[in-house]
C-alpha cells in the first residue's frame, strides 16, 4: 500500500507513511499529520501500541464506525487528502476518520444582524453547519445528499431538504444543473451560485445566500432546498422568489403590524433607491413642471452655479457615494467609520458650497446610499444598485416617461425569471407544487 | 465572438450619447413664467403680453422672492410669445404658470383669441387661475408685494384656496372658463383683481360676468360674496345685519341649495339656500330671547338681497349661475327648449327662499 | 385562477381611453351616443356571459388550439389569421396613441419615433415572454396602476367643479335613436373576456369563473365614468372639441396635498403600464395566433427561455407599428380606430357562435355514436 501511495504523492513531503511494528502485529500507515487532529493518538496509536489487544484491536476495526475497510486503491489518494488515515494491516486497508475540525463553535451573524432574532450563524465547518441544521430542523424526514464539487478543491457540499415536503421536479433540476458544475476550485458558495444560475438570468439573484441558520430551517419548511458547502460560511437555498430576498429574519420574531410595515418601507426604499437619481434628472432637464411650483424653484436656486447638466452632476454624486461605500467595506472597521466621515460630511458639505453639486443632489444620493443599505439581502442590493444605473440611462435620453416604460419592462423581466422552474416575482401563488409540476418540457 | 460584441457596445453607447438634447434642458436654463397677462395693444387689434419671470434663488425668504416682469405687443398673442423669447437669456418654461390675467379694455373688446391660444398650449394647465385685472395686467403684474416667498406665490396663494380663503375671492380655472365660453345656458365670470391702495398686496373682492363675447357686468364687494355663497356654495364666509342699534355677524359653516325652475311660457326660477353658521358677534344673551326670530329676519334679508342680485344679473343679459343649463337639464331639453329660454331668459322670475339656521352661538352665550 | 380573468377585464375596461372610444362617444353625444351605451351595456354582459361560458367548456384550450382541433385546417388558418390581425391592430392603436400624447404632453421638442422606439421595444420585449410570464406581470402591474386610476376617477366625480347639470343635459339625449359607431366603441369596455382567446391554457380544467356580476357592474362604471365625467368638467359644447380628451379632463384636477401638482403626470404616468400592459397582452395573443398556424405548434404557457420565433414575430409587429406611424396621421388614426372597433364588434360576435356552434356539432356527434352503439 505505501509504494502505490507514495507514487501518488511523490513530493508531498509533508506526508508522513511508516510502517509499525508493535511486536505482534505490522501495520503500515499513511498520513497527512497537518489535516488529522489528536483524535488519531487516542483511536489509533494507543491501542495499537501499549495496550494492545489482537481481539480488542480486531474488534475495534469492525465496531468502531470511525474505521471504515478501503480496499480500493484508486480511493485512497482522495482520502489521505481529506483528512483520513489510511492503515494496514496484514492484507486489509481501512481507514481512519481523523480530519482535524478547526471550528467548534458558531460564528455570530455578521452580515444579517438580527434585534431579537438568534445570534448563531453559519461556520467554515460543513459537520458544524450541520448541527446547527438539525438542531432547528429536528425532524427525521430531514434529508442529506453529499456531493462532491471542484476538480482541484474536492469540496464536500451536502443537498438538505424535507423528503415530506420537496418539490422533487426542483431537486431533479438541481441535480441536472450540477451535474453540469465543473469548476476547478470551489472555494464560496458565491461560486456555485453563479455556475448553477442560467445564463439569462443574471441581473438578479435568483438563490439565495444567507448565514443564518433559522432562515435555513424555515425555508426547509416551506419545502425548499438548501446546499451546504464546506470551506463556507453562506448556505445556499433555493428556489427563491423576490420575497425571500427582501425578508430579514426579523419579520417572523416581530409582531404582524411592525412587520408589514417594515416590509412595506423596504419595497419604497427600493422603488427610490432605482427611481430617485432618474426622475432627479428627469424633474431638472425636461419636465421640471411636473412637481409642484416650490420644489421646481428650491432645485432651480440651488442649482443655479452648478456648471454642467444634470446628469454629470449624478454621475459625480454616486460615483462619490459608490467609492464610498466600498471603501468603508475594504477599509479595517476603525478607519472606515473615518472614511465615511470624510467622504459624507465633509466632502460632501464642500462639494455643495463650492457649487459642483447642488443641495438635493446631496439628499436624493444619501437617500439612495441609505435605502439601498435597508435590502436585507446583499446580493439583491447589489443588483439593484446597478439597475439604478440603466434607469439614469434612460431618464437621460427620454425623461420621466422612460423611466415608467423601463420600470414596466423591469417588472416583465422579473416575472420572466424563474427559480428552478418556480416563479420568481407573481402575487399569490401557491407556495408549493405549483409550477415546475405543469411545465411540460421539464418535466 | 467577445471583440464585435464590445464594438457594438461602444457604438450603442455613443449612439446613446448623441440621443440626449432632444428636449434636454436644464432647469438652470429656464425661465419660469409664474404669471402672463394679455392686454389690449396700443394699435388696433394688437396685444400686449405680459410675462412675469421667477429669478429663482436659493434662499427663501419673505420678500427675497425676485421677479422680472417683460412685455411686447404684437399682432396675436402666439407672435407675441414667440417674441418675447428674444428678450430673455433662457427658455420661456410655461408649465408652472398658474396665473392668467386679462386686461379690462381687452375685456370689454372681446377674447375669444385669447381662449385659442390658450387651449391650444400644451403646457399652459388646465387649472391655471384666470383672472380681469384692473386696470390693466401690466399694472398688476408689475407689483412686487413685500410678503412673496418664492417668486409668484402671493398671486397663487390669493386665487387658490391653499393659502387665504377669502368669501370675497372666487376662484376661477382655465378649463371651467372655456367650457362656460360654449356652454349653453350658463356664462363666464372672472375674478377682478386690482393693486391695493398700498400698493404692497394684490386686492381680490370683486367679479366679473361674461356673456360668451365680452364683458358684461362687474358686482361690487358684496354681491360678489353673496353670489360666492349662493353659486359657489362657499363656506367660510358671513353675512350680517343690523339689529337693535348693534350688528350682528353671522359666520356661515355650511351652504346648501338647490333650483328648480317652472315649465310656464315665462319659467319662475325657485331657488331654495339653506345655510348654517353661528355667531360671530352679537350681543350678550340675544340667542336666549329668540333665535328664531334672528333667523326670519336674516333670511329675509338673505331673500332680497339675492333676488336683487339675480335680476341684475339677469338684466345685464348673462346667466353665471347656469339657469340656462339647469332649466335644460331638468327637463331633458334639446336645441328647441334652448331656443325658448333664450327668448324668456330677459323676463323669468326669481324667488328666493332662504333657510338659515344658527346652531352655535361661539364660545359665549 | 380565475382572477386573472378578472385582471383582463378591468384593465381593457380601463384602456378604452387611449383608443379613442370617450372621443367617438363625445362625437356622437346629441346623436346617439347615450341610448347606444344603454344598448351595449345589455349587450357586453350578455357576450362577455355567454362567451365565457363557451370557453370553460374547454379548458385549457386557448381560441387557436380549438380552431385547430375541430376545424378544417384551411378554416382554422384563416380564423386564426383575422384574430392575430384584430389584436395586433388593437396594439398597434395603442402604442400610436399613447406615444402621440407623451409627445404632446411630456416631451413636446422630441423626435416623434424616438418614443415611438422606446414603446416598441418594451412592447416587443413584453409580448415575447411565455404567456405565464405575461399573465403574472399583468397582475402586479395592475394591482399597482389600478387603484391610483381608480382614485384619480373618484377624484373627478366628487370633485365640486364636476357640472351634474351638464351632465343630465347629455343623458337627455337618450331618446335619439342608437349609432352603431359608438354602440361598437361602447361595447369594447365589456371586450376584457375576450383575452380568454389565449389565457384560457392557463386555466385549469373545472375552473369556475365566479362573481361574475363583477364584469357588468365594473364595465359599466368604467363606460359611464369615461363618458359623463368629460362632459361633466367641460361642457356639453366643449368636450366635442378635445382630441386628448382624457389627458385634458385630467389636467382639469389638482392634487392640492400631492408632490404632483398637475393629476396629469399621475395620470400619464399610471397610463404608460396601462397601455404597455395592453400593447404587451395583444401582441403577445396575436403571436400566439400566428403560431398556431403552423402545423406542428404545440400550445406552451411556460417556456424559459423563449423560443426565437417569439422574438421574430414581435419585432415584425414592431415594424409594423413604425410602418403605421409614417402612413397615418390624425384623422386616418380616427378612421382606422372607428373601423377597428366595428371590426372588433363583428368577430367579438363571432366568436361565441362559433364555439357554440363546435359545440353543437360536437354534442351530436357524440349523441350519433351513443346511437350507433346502443
């Protein structure tokens, strides 16, 4: 066994192979020592050393699930590389399970805080990961399938769902989708998502990445899938509709009324986050009757030393804020509260004396930079963040009504998506079985 | 297959580029007409436009407001705008002019051109405030009053209802003025609008009526209120008399009313208002002896004083209150019952009742 | 389901005013216009009844499949090619029309076709989409335009300045006999059903359409508000004179407490879904019609992504669209918008005795095969 392994891995010198020799017995042994933890000491070296026992030791090979009989040759390079010591003993190979877990505790949420909500969120640990699952989800129809993705990393993912309540025409499209997978290294579950999403699809996210466990768990009640991914700390969970990406998990822990209320202001803060800058030049270049007498004249005053047209004068703006806003996400936390300083208030303020930008400019960019930041979801805020720019394109060449007529055609685009066959944007359908089951040609 | 697609990119956008300036103007380049008055020019059948232009700034203050007032004469008023455009540095923007104003002269001529060019505006609002200045636009426009916020908003704020609502001042709309210019059985009025004797604020107590040429009839302060109240049903206005060597001031809250006109060879037009209000000023404990009989003798004046009203605007041959179109519609009537008012319109009767009720009496007694 | 039925319904109900049927009426208003209402009131809800029942009896079938199924393939070609014909017109007028009033309204100084191509162009990309997608954008569009609309219309009938005089004066004229011009104009408000030609794959078998009183009771609201509510606020002389009638009659109100001060941009505005949503629906069924001539089509309500063809046949419309724009002008608009109407009436009518008469046929067959075997 170790001439085969030490073939494979020729220059791996970190491998360690020897052959032992307790007096009774020889067992040859390979192993990574940097991917396997002390666990090998007490399973493995102990009993065979100074306490060993042939019976004890025979019986512990066959009971013990950590050890597992490989005999396959072609299987033992991967599982060296997992972590995994192989031994053997006279002309039986097994395995040992002694891959080193670095993480023993949840990570708190970073990315979608909570008020009131549970704090634990997802690890780098796919067994981690797992209980924190199981441990919300604690039903025995729960399923697991491994997969194995990435021809260089060899990632481990695992496929959870409620058996009961799967839409199995959207896990047979999964498994279609990622039998078509092939990436050299899979390293986030931002990867994956891009290499499981249509082509055409790729204005909005049509899965949904999250870090929290309980948004898992109850989607996994609603009958959605979710893929974990070793290496991340995001599941992924799909099919998803517009909805999903713009709940926070805080909608389910408050009282009905603040809810909907909350949601409600989120979906204004979107539609002003795309519209606001577009209907800014809009109002200012072509139809500045259409708001009232007051507004026309306050914008006409504060633009009055403003140099060149309007729309120069938003590209300024949200090219400031939108440089801003990723430097502060780069930047170590203490130098970014000072960057936002700077750049906010202080440029700001300037640019606005000087007589570069005028003073409503000012307010429609906070209020765009502000609303985007109320999506729940960063994924989602990211795609409305460049869709606000198509909707300034458009204002430019044709005013306030191609800003309806673009908004008409963005609502026919979301209602085109589809996520693994499921609606994406539609009012009232029913949550389940509902339209991957009647398409014909996917069936 | 990646190089044409980025060329064609780049040609799109540039493509994009050259699309924009159709229509594109910045507000900076505007110039907001905030109020227009047509006149009659010095020659013959010429006009003189004037425009007040808004100089906007960016502080908003009590009298900071600054105005530019331009004018010009020309054959039409289409020519005339046209040729003002020469005259200012950025582009004539009508679509917040919400003041219209007509000269009297011109008034007495006859407008119809006017209303075309009017009509045919796009961007002239259908809602914009129509008034007769007195005694010409120009003088009117001219005036800067002290309290103006933001440039024209003292002669917005004393036509509409947003700001003062005065029992005095009518409101009339552009398109509620070229309807009453074709309708059939009902004519058009305008408010009067004049300089205040200080010269500091614009004066709006008076009402003109049009038939469908010219000027007909101007109603003095208090017909005009009492013609607010009975055709316009306006609330917050008042009506006092005198009683027992004081004066008593009845502050209306609610107006109601109601035609209905008689079938005769001569029609009789009853006409029922029913008001109710309490009171303003009255002296101490005057409700506690007879209210009722406060109530007779305010609706008998009420009586007089608007069948006064009515036979004078009858006599003056317009119909502002529409009995035309109501003595139409009451009974279905086509172009021969039109043809049969117009003939007895000059000699119909009026009968008022009146109902007035007074159910507070203010804070005292 | 069945709601979206009732989607279809209220919006046609509500785009009358951009196909000039308030401007027909008007014309016709002291010659007419009132008593033909009357009659197509009775008339629209007895049709859109009938019809509606007609096609649940064929579930999952849109008007083309049926056509291709029970007829000679010649006769259905044909049948399908007059409807495909009649909703491309429908859109075509639409598209024209709202296009010219934006270029009045709001872009006076711009290229005409310019807007012409933006309208296009959300069309095409619209009325591409499967019918499922076209179905579910329908719904939210309208769920989002409507009650603004709906608002704006209760503004205008409590509004003080509306003349209820005026009004009652044309209501008077109900005693002058009927024209068929307006009597077609006025039943095109009931005309929402008729989407039914084409959504009717999207309902399942044992759909059952309730609540029908809704069509009547809204269709009828929507007949009478377009009509009187422009006499109302401009006379019974004026209102003959207005081509943008409605824009006009909305431009004669004032959100006092509104960031708009003009109810006209709102209004403009809430119209711009409407008639994309309109040009988007027509199209997308007279596609469908098209596609129903070839012999191998098979029905698909959900496909993702489209097929190429969608692509093609939406751009011809496009073209056609442009083609129409550099004939017409506005009095060929009102000739073709008139004759349009009565055209719609005529295979409006068809339709039902059509499926009437397959069903007949196909009732008897069965009863003669029942025959033969006993």
């Amino acid at each position: 066994m170790l001439e085969q392994i030490k073939q494979q891995f020729q220059d791996a010198t970190d491998l360690f192979t020897d052959t032992l020799d307790n007096g009774y017995w020889h067992m040859e042994i390979a192993y990574f020592p940097a991917l396997c933890d002390e666990h090998i000491k007490d399973g493995l070296l102990v009993p065979f050393s100074y306490r060993f026992d042939p019976d004890e030791f025979r019986r512990m090979l066959h009971a013990n699930p950590k050890f597992a009989k490989t005999d396959k040759p072609e299987g033992w390079a991967s599982l060296l590389l997992k972590g995994f010591v192989l031994i053997r003993i006279g002309d039986d190979c097994y395995s040992f399970k002694s891959d080193r877990t670095l993480v023993t505790e949840p990570d708190t949420t970073q990315v979608e805080a909570s008020l009131e909500g549970p704090q634990s969120a997802f690890t780098e640990s796919l067994d981690l990961n797992l209980y924190l699952l199981r441990f919300r989800y604690n039903v025995p129809t729960l399923t697991v399938e491994p997969f194995e993705k990435g021809n260089f990393s060899n990632t481990a993912i695992q496929v959870v769902y409620d058996r009961k309540l799967v839409n199995r025409d959207v896990l047979e499209l999964l498994y279609k989708q990622m039998e078509k997978v092939d990436l050299d290294l899979l390293l986030s579950s931002g990867q994956l998502v891009k290499s499981l999403t249509d082509k055409s699809h790729r204005f909005f996210p049509t899965l949904l990445q999250t870090e929290r466990p309980d948004r898992v768990a109850s989607m996994l009640r609603k009958g959605k899938i979710a893929i974990l991914i070793n290496g991340s700390r995001l599941a992924i969970l799909l099919p998803v509709r517009l909805y999903d990406f713009m709940n926070a998990m805080d909608d389910y822990y408050d009282s009905f009324w603040i809810s909907r209320l909350l949601a409600t202001m989120r979906y204004i803060a979107v539609f002003l986050t795309l519209v606001l800058p577009a209907a800014y030049i809009a109002i200012v270049s072509y139809n500045p009757e259409i708001f009232r007498v007051q507004l026309a004249f306050t914008i006409d005053g504060s633009r009055a030393g403003v140099p060149y047209p309007s729309f120069i004068e938003v590209f300024i703006m949200l090219f400031m804020i939108e440089a801003l806003i990723e430097a502060s996400i780069r930047l170590p936390r203490f130098v970014g509260s000072t960057a936002t300083t700077v750049g906010g208030l202080i440029l700001g303020q300037a640019a606005q004396q000087a007589g570069l930008v005028s003073s409503i400019m000012i307010i429609v960019t906070s209020v765009v930079a502000i609303s985007n930041f109320v999506i729940p979801n960063s994924a989602f805020s990211q795609s409305i963040r460049v869709l606000k720019y198509l909707f300034l394109i458009i204002s430019m060449i044709y005013g306030i009504s191609g800003v309806a007529v673009l908004f008409f055609a963005m609502i026919v685009y979301l209602c085109s998506l589809r996520s693994f066959g499921e609606p994406y944007f539609a009012f009232f359908t029913p949550h389940q079985r509902d339209l991957a089951s009647q398409a014909p040609g996917k069936r | 297959m990646k190089g044409p697609r980025t060329f064609l990119l780049i040609i799109l956008i540039s493509l994009l580029c050259t699309l924009t300036g159709c229509g594109f103007k910045d507000i900076d380049k505007r110039f907001f007409v905030v109020a227009m008055g047509i006149d009659q020019g010095s020659k013959i059948n010429t006009y003189r436009v004037t425009l007040r232009l808004a100089i906007p700034s960016s502080k908003i203050e009590s009298g900071e407001a600054k105005t530019e007032v331009e004018t010009f004469e020309a054959p039409s008023i289409a020519e005339a705008v046209r040729h003002l455009k020469a005259l200012v540095d950025k582009e004539l923007d009508f679509g917040h002019c919400r003041v219209i104003l007509f000269g009297k002269p011109l008034m007495e001529e006859g407008v119809d051109s006017a209303l075309q060019w009017l009509s045919r505006r796009r961007d002239i609002a259908m809602v914009t405030f129509l008034g007769m200045a007195e005694p010409n636009a120009h003088i009117v426009l001219k005036l800067h009053p002290q309290s103006e916020r933001y440039p024209g908003n003292a002669l917005f704020l004393s036509f509409g209802s947003e700001g003062t609502e005065s029992s005095f001042t009518l409101t009339e709309y552009l398109f509620d003025w070229a309807r009453r210019q074709k309708e059939t059985g009902k004519d058009a009025y305008l408010p009067i609008i004049r300089r205040d004797t200080d010269n500091n604020s614009y004066r709006l107590d008076r009402v003109a009526f049009l038939d469908k040429k010219k000027l007909r009839l101007c109603l003095d302060p208090a017909e005009t209120q009492l013609f607010n109240i009975s055709a316009k049903h306006f609330n917050k206005s008042f009506m006092g008399i005198s009683y027992q060597g004081t004066r008593i001031v009845l502050g209306l809250t609610q107006v109601k009313s109601r035609m209905s006109i008689s079938k005769d060879s001569v029609p009789v037009v009853n006409y029922f208002i029913r008001a109710t209000g309490f009171l303003e000023q009255s002296p101490r404990n005057l409700l506690e002896e007879n209210p009722s009989k406060i109530e007779k003798m305010l609706e008998t004046e009420l009586n007089s004083q608007l069948q006064d009203l009515m036979y004078k605007i009858r006599n003056a041959g317009v119909d502002p209150y529409g009995f035309g179109l109501h003595y139409l519609a009451q009974y279905f009537g086509r172009a021969k019952e039109w043809e049969h008012w117009k003939q007895v319109y000059p000699a119909v009767t009026f009968r008022v009742q009146s109902r007035i009720v007074i159910d507070k009496s203010g804070l005292i007694k | 389901m069945a709601r979206y039925y009732y989607y279809h319904v209220i919006y046609v109900g509500m785009i009358n005013i951009m196909l000039f049927v308030p401007w027909i009426l008007e014309q016709h208003r002291f010659n007419g216009a009132v008593s033909a209402m009357v009659i197509a009131i009775v008339f629209g809800t007895v049709l859109a009844y009938v019809t509606t029942s007609l096609f649940l009896r064929f579930p999952g079938m849109g008007l083309a499949d049926i056509l291709n199924n029970l007829l000679p393939r010649g006769i259905a070609v044909t049948l399908n090619l007059i409807g495909a014909f009649i909703w491309l017109t429908a859109g075509i007028l639409v598209i024209y029309a709202y296009s010219a009033t934006i270029q009045q309204f709001f872009n006076p100084d711009m290229n005409p076709y310019l807007f012409l191509l933006l309208m296009t162009l959300a069309g095409v990309w619209g009325a591409s989409r499967c019918t499922r997608t076209v179905q579910f954008a329908q719904e939210i569009l309208l769920l989002i335009s409507a009650p603004l609309i709906i608002m704006i219309l209760f503004k205008a009938i409590f509004s003080p300045w509306l003349d209820w005089d005026a009004i009652r004066v044309a209501a008077g004229y109900i005693r002058t006999p009927p024209s068929f011009v307006s009597f077609c104009a006025a039943t095109f408000i009931f005309a929402g059903y008729n989407t039914l030609a084409i959504y009717n794959r999207l309902l399942p078998s044992g759909t059952k359409i309730r609540f029908r009183w809704i069509t009547p009771l809204f269709c009828t609201f929507f007949l009478l508000v377009s009509f009187f509510i422009p006499i109302g606020f401009h006379g019974t002389v004026e209102v003959g004179e207005f081509l943008y009638l409605w824009s006009v009659t909305a431009d004669s109100m004032i959100l006092e407490y509104g960031f708009v001060y003009r109810v006209l941009y709102l209004f403009l505005l809430l119209y711009t879904a409407l008639s994309l949503m309109f040009a988007m629906n027509t199209w997308h069924t007279a596609m469908e019609f098209i596609k129903a001539c070839h012999p191998k089509h098979k029905p698909q309500p959900e496909q993702f992504p489209v097929p190429s063809s969608n692509w093609w046949i939406t751009l011809v419309f496009a073209g056609l669209t442009f083609g129409y724009a550099i004939w017409t002008n506005e009095q060929r608009n009102q000739w073709v918008n008139e004759n349009w109407l009565i055209a719609r009436t005529v295979t409006d009518v068809l339709t039902p005795v059509i499926l009437g008469l397959l069903i007949l046929m196909g009732v008897r067959k069965k009863k003669s095969a029942s025959s033969v075997k006993s």
